[in-house]
C-alpha cells in the first residue's frame, strides 16, 4: 500500500497558491486513491485534472502501480 502520508504531501504541494484545499484523501490497499478538493472559487474540471496529473507525476508507476481519482463536491 502506498504511503498516505507521502501521498498528502504530494497533493498538498500541488495546491499550494491556490485557494484550492483538500476535504477529503483516501489510499486502498489495491492503491486505489481518491481525492477530494474544493475551493473558495469554484472548482473546475480542468483544475481537477491538472491537480491530478499534478499528483501522479510525483509517483512511478513503475514501481507501484496505482488509481487515481480526483474530484471536487462541487463538479
């Protein structure tokens, strides 16, 4: 299972200078993980896929394979 702590990190460096925040992050041991952010301003999808892809290229597949999944209450 993938670190949560590492994950959080992550995620939380990919907002920062946002007002973009993370409500809810979740790790299965499959490495399913799912994230759930919102803002002040409105959240978009394409703010949903930058953060994601955001998140994913600070991990290697390679050497742990995983899902991700990104969204926002409000899209």
């Amino acid at each position: 299972m993938m670190d949560v702590q590492k994950i959080r990190e992550v995620a939380e460096a990919a907002l920062e200078g946002t007002d973009r925040f993370i409500v809810d992050l979740k790790c299965s041991p499959a490495n399913e993980i799912e994230i759930v952010i919102d803002a002040d301003s409105a959240v978009d999808l394409d703010a949903c896929v930058a953060f994601s892809r955001a998140v994913e290229s600070a991990f290697d597949r390679e050497v742990e394979d995983f899902e991700l999944t990104v969204y926002s209450a409000g899209v």
